[in-house]
C-alpha cells in the first residue's frame, strides 16, 4: 500500500472519526501546553555568582527563587496524567465503527501489518496536529502575556524560551508515544475479512495483588524521610526525588489497579444481595468487565492522590504556623508566625488538582458515552424487549457510581497517607531568647537594658500533625459530583441510543 494511499484511508471515517480525531488533537495540544511550561519554567537562567541568588525580574517568587522551580516544573508535568488519560479515552471512541471499517479493508486485499500502520497513523497524525497548534498556542501567549509591571517584573517567564531541542523532543515526541501506545495496544487485535477478534485468557476476576504496589508506594516515602533525616543534602540529593518519583508512581498504579478488583467484588456483591432489575444489569457488566473502571477513572484517581497529598502537605504548614505562633506568643515575640507563602503556594496546587479533576471529568464523559454508543444495539434490543429506559438508566448509574465510590475514599487514603509518611510530626528543639519588657529607649540604652532584660527558656516541642478531613471531604465531594455529572450527561446518549432504530445499526 503506498504512504499517500495509506494516508488517505487514515484520514478517512465518519462523524465519530472525526470526532475522535479532534479530541485527540485536543488532548495533545493541552499536552503540549503542560509540557511546554514545565521545560519554560526549568529554562529559567541562574544569576551569576551565588547558585541560591533569586530571580529578580519575576514576581512570583515560585520563579524567583531557584529551590522551587523544580516542585513547580513537577506539578505542571502532573497535570499531563489526565490529559493523557483523556487522549487514551479519546481513543476508544467509535471504537466498533473502526472496527468494522479494518475489517472491509482486510476483506477488499489490506494485510494485517497494513492495518495496523493505518490504525498508527490516524492516532499519530491527530496527536501532531494538536501539538503543532499547541505549539502555536504557545508562541503566541508568550508574545501576548510578556506584560512587565511599573518595577520591570514579570509574572510568568515570558523573557526565556527552551532549547530548540527541547521544543522538538515535545512537539515530535508525543506523537510518537501516542503512535507506540496505539500499536501497543493492538497487540492482542487480530484483524480478520469477518471482523475483529481480541485474544485474552480466561480469568477468574482480578485479585487483590495491586495492595502490594501500594505499600510499596507509602513504604518508599516512609523510606525517603529516613534518608532525609541521616543524610545531608550533597548525598541524598539525586536519590530523594527518585524515591518520591518511584513511590508516588507505585502507589498510583496500585491504586489504578485496584479499581478492577474493587469492580469485580462490588459486581459479586450486587448480585448476591441486589433484588432490582437495574442493580443485577449493573453487577453483569462490572463482573464481565471489571478493568472498565481501572481505564475510566484513572485520571480522576491520579488527581485525587496528588490532591490528597497536597492536602496533607497544606496541613503541615498549618500546623508549622500555628507552633511558630505559639512559641512567639511565650517568648514575648510578636511577628506574626511563619512567612504565608507556603500557604499560598498550596493554593495554586489546588487551584491544579482542580483543573486535573476537570480534565477527568471530560474523559469520564467520553468513555462512558463511547460505551453506550458500543452497545446501543444491546440497550434497543432490551428496550424492544419490554424493559423500561428507567431501568437502564439505573444500571448505569449503578455500573459508574458503585465502584468509583470506595476508589475515590481509597484513593483520598492512599495520597493522605502519602502525604503524611513524609511529615508526620513536627518537632522543635529546646531555645532561648532575651526579651526587654520595657520602651524602645529603654531596651536600647545599655544603661537601663539589663533591668528589664530576662531570659525565656522554650522547650521542645513535637506536635502531630491533623489529618484534613475537611479538606479531603470537599475533594471527594467534587469527584463525586464530576462522577455524577458524567452519569447525567451520559443518561441524555442513552435516551437516543435505546430507539428502535438502532436495532438496524450495523
């Protein structure tokens, strides 16, 4: 088959083509832009001299100040996980419609390499297209954000741009991933003239074996603050980040992985105590396909553990300010506590975490309306068969809401105690300071100092922690509620899918 043949068919479909083309497209472009601010943020120059000397044209001090623009450059990185859930969603949409087109394509002469290059090439164009447009994007924001104030300073670092490299190794690379990721994932497709057939072995349902993975993940971090504590910082400092990396990453594909099992064993218990016609239709489809959950909630997961941690994180600052605070207050120091920028900073994490649960929200949307348009023929046969759409629109409700309630509470656990094996406790050594009860003159003429001069001894202190409920509460809530947003929006599909009509569909 020649490449402009071959270019041609890949670019060739339906309405739903179409569709699954430019939200891959979007899905890069976000991509691309996370990406992009990340390598903007780590392009940031040094001054000369002192390697710790502050950025001083930039008005935020998460770029001013070079010890934290690696944890900033990390957070923007993060918030790719659920775009690249949602490319993944994205992907599977109008999956049997493509299906049957691979099929004709191997009945009119296609070799089965031939369709999967065809099937490569769609995904990989899509994905460069929305990564040339969101370098695009990325260019002119720049132009159009670089606005110094009155002083000079800058509020986001429009004055630097990444290595020609840089901006190729993202603008290229990602299309490459997603062409990888799309052949990797047609390794177990077999396409045939009579259709398409999926080869997997015959489980029992999944296991709990994803429990290991997540002790493993908190048993790192626990690990981490040891090493932090017995080593300066020239020793520890390329192995902390790779420990934070590895258990964080752990930890999150146990918890991803753990939703099958929760899936599976919500399914059994459904239909062991269920009595309604929607519940037992709900526990059917999560016992035949327990993995859905793992591929639907992932990046809502991924977001609610970084949340979760953040949480955790927050809670320590909290309580660093308030011990601070009070050690003033009996040493006869009023300044005010602990400096609120970490504070602060913590809000522009959840101001991530918040645009991370959006961007789940939309491949939630996506995957649930793609399985419903899958099996359209089935819901119109039960529907012409005499049971009610209420019914249906019960069980999947049910099939969404049951498994995605413990994961969200697991997951909320696993991030919190994430957070927490890092800094448990806050611990202050014994101290001394010299307080002058008496006027500024007086305290500072050496002749009257010593009179009104005395000694406050302050011990040591070790406070623990809070765990933030609340805080975790209203981040479970706002999953909840984006779970129950996608159920809605996916109701509205389902009224169309069920007609009669779709008994005809191909």
């Amino acid at each position: 088959m020649r490449p402009a043949t071959l270019l041609r068919l890949a670019l060739a479909g339906n309405r739903t083509d179409t569709a699954r083309v430019v939200l891959t497209a979007l899905s890069a472009l976000l991509a691309t832009l996370a990406g992009l601010a990340a390598l903007t943020v780590l392009a940031i120059q040094k001054p000369a001299g002192d390697a710790w000397a502050e950025s001083e044209q930039y008005r935020n001090a998460l770029l001013r100040e070079p010890g934290l623009r690696g944890g900033t450059a990390f957070a923007l990185l993060m918030l790719t996980v659920p775009v690249l859930a949602l490319a993944g969603q994205c992907a599977r949409l109008g999956a049997p419609a493509r299906d049957r087109r691979l099929a004709a394509l191997r009945l009119a002469g296609a070799t089965p390499g031939q369709v999967t290059r065809l099937a490569v090439l769609e995904t990989g164009l899509a994905s460069l297209l929305g990564t040339l447009a969101g370098l695009g994007v990325y260019l002119l924001g720049r132009d159009l954000l670089h606005r110094p104030d009155d002083r000079g300073r800058l509020a986001l670092p429009t004055d630097v741009l990444p290595s020609t490299g840089a901006l190729a190794a993202v603008v290229l690379g990602l299309p490459v991933v997603a062409a990888l990721a799309t052949a990797l994932m047609l390794r177990t497709v077999t396409t045939t003239p009579l259709g398409v057939s999926r080869k997997a072995a015959h489980q029992r349902g999944p296991r709990p074996w994803a429990g290991l993975l997540i002790g493993l993940g908190l048993a790192a971090f626990v690990a981490a603050r040891s090493i932090a504590y017995g080593f300066d910082d020239t020793e520890s400092g390329w192995l902390l980040p790779l420990i934070f990396l590895t258990g964080g990453l752990t930890a999150m594909i146990g918890v991803v992985l753990g939703v099958g099992w929760i899936s599976y064993t919500c399914g059994r218990l459904l239909r062991r105590h269920a009595r309604g016609a929607a519940a037992l239709l709900a526990a059917g489809r999560l016992m035949a396909d327990p993995w859905a959950g793992s591929r639907t909630f992932a990046a809502l997961l991924a977001a609610m553990i970084f949340g979760a941690g953040a949480a955790a994180q927050r809670a320590y600052f909290v309580a660093q300010d308030a011990l601070e605070r009070e050690q003033n207050r009996l040493a006869g120091v009023d300044d005010g506590g602990a400096n609120p920028f970490y504070l602060s900073t913590m809000d522009l994490v959840d101001a991530a975490v918040a645009v991370a649960v959006l961007i789940a929200a939309g491949g939630l949307i996506v995957a649930l309306v793609e399985g419903i348009v899958a099996r359209r023929r089935a819901y119109a046969a039960l529907v012409a068969a005499g049971v009610p759409r209420a019914t249906l629109s019960g069980s999947v409700a049910w099939q969404a809401l049951t498994p995605a309630v413990p994961a969200i509470l697991l997951a909320l656990t696993v991030g919190a105690l994430l957070g927490r094996g890092l800094f448990p406790s806050i611990t202050t050594s014994a101290s001394s300071t010299t307080v002058c009860d008496a006027t500024a003159a007086l305290c500072d003429d050496p002749a009257t100092r010593d009179q009104y001069t005395h000694l406050v001894q302050t011990a040591a202190t070790e406070r623990t922690v809070a765990v933030p409920l609340e805080h975790l509460a209203w981040l479970g809530a706002g999953a909840l509620a984006a779970v129950l947003v996608t159920v809605g929006v996916g109701l509205l599909f389902l009224r169309v899918s069920t007609a009669v009509d779709e008994l005809r569909t191909a």
